[in-house]
C-alpha cells in the first residue's frame, strides 16, 4: 500500500484530509488528501505523473485530459474525492515496457506531435474513441477531439495519427 500525501506550500490549518483509494495505471493508491485537491493536481504533483498537462485550468483545452474508467475527463475539473474507488489512466500508463501503445506509434508515425504539450490529452481521447469505435470515420476522430485544442497549427496530422492507430489496432485484431 502507498500512501502519498499531497505537497503544499503552505497547509491550510483546520482542513480535515480524507483518504481515498484510486487505481492509477493499474497501481492502487491510496492517497491522503484535501477534499478540494484537483484531480490534476494530485497526479502531478502528489503521484509526480507529470505527463498530465494544464493549459488553462478553466476546462477549454483538454491537455489535462485523463481517463476515468475508460471515459476521457478533463482532470483540472474534477476533484481528486470523486477518483475514489475509480481507475485513472494517465499518458504514463498507454505504453507497455517493451511497446507503445498503437495510438503513441500513430503519432510517431504521421507526425501528430507539433510542441507536444496537447499530446498527452490528445492520446488519451483518442484511445477511448479506438476503445469504443474499432472504425473512427475521420469525422469521428474530429469530433472526439473537439474538448482538445492544439494550439501549434491544423490538427490534420493528429486526425491521420489516430486513423493510424485505427488501421493498426484493427489489423492486429484480424492476426489474432
Ligand atoms: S488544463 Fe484542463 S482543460 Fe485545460
Ligand atoms: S502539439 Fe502543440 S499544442 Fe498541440
């Protein structure tokens, strides 16, 4: 069992903490903080998963962008409490040890990446698009990312990187 105590400069006296228990990229934390802690803030700082990114922390960029039992959540708009007893999947957990996730491999492939600081989030939405459609039209993956900004130039590069991933992830379905 870990347990991980949040880092604040200053703690604010007379703020009971409340321990919860989240499965972050299938490792279970058990993690002691305040109830008004942000979810982002509680990976980055307190679990140092610093591969979450915050581009505005006002819920209109996506580049906190987690998944939350399968489902994306922008995590700069949840609060740590509502993780408990739920699994969190960060950018850290879509690699294996040995191999990338397709999704990752798409983004090498067709350039996704520009600056990267989107990339994590955009990962992430994708890979629950892929979870849920084997078969993404391109619209599709335009409208799944629609909570993502890139803010670095067009976003025609990341839409062929999850079309990428798509073929990819269907490919290796048909061997098996
Ligand atoms: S940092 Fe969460 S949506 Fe921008
Ligand atoms: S790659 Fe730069 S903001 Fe998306």
């Amino acid at each position: 069992m870990t347990i991980v105590h949040e880092v604040r400069d200053e703690p604010a006296a007379g703020v009971p903490e409340r321990r919860i228990t989240v499965t972050v990229n299938g490792a279970r934390r058990v993690v002691e903080c305040e109830p008004r802690l942000l979810l982002s803030h509680l990976l980055r700082q307190g679990l140092r998963l610093t591969g979450t990114h915050m581009g505005c922390d006002t819920t209109n960029c996506g580049a906190c962008t987690v998944l939350l039992d399968g489902t994306p959540v922008k995590s700069c708009t949840m609060l740590a409490v509502q993780a408990d007893g739920h699994e969190v999947t960060t950018v850290e957990g879509l690699a294996t040890a040995s191999e990338l996730h397709p999704v990752q491999e798409g983004f090498r492939e067709e350039h996704g990446l520009q600056c990267g600081f989107c990339t994590p989030g955009m990962m992430l939405a994708s890979k629950a698009l892929l979870d849920r459609d084997p078969d993404p039209s391109e619209e599709d993956v335009r409208w799944a990312l629609s909570g993502n900004l890139c803010r670095c130039t067009g976003y025609q590069n990341i839409v062929k990187s999850v079309l990428w991933a798509a073929a990819k992830l269907r490919s290796e379905r048909e061997d098996q």
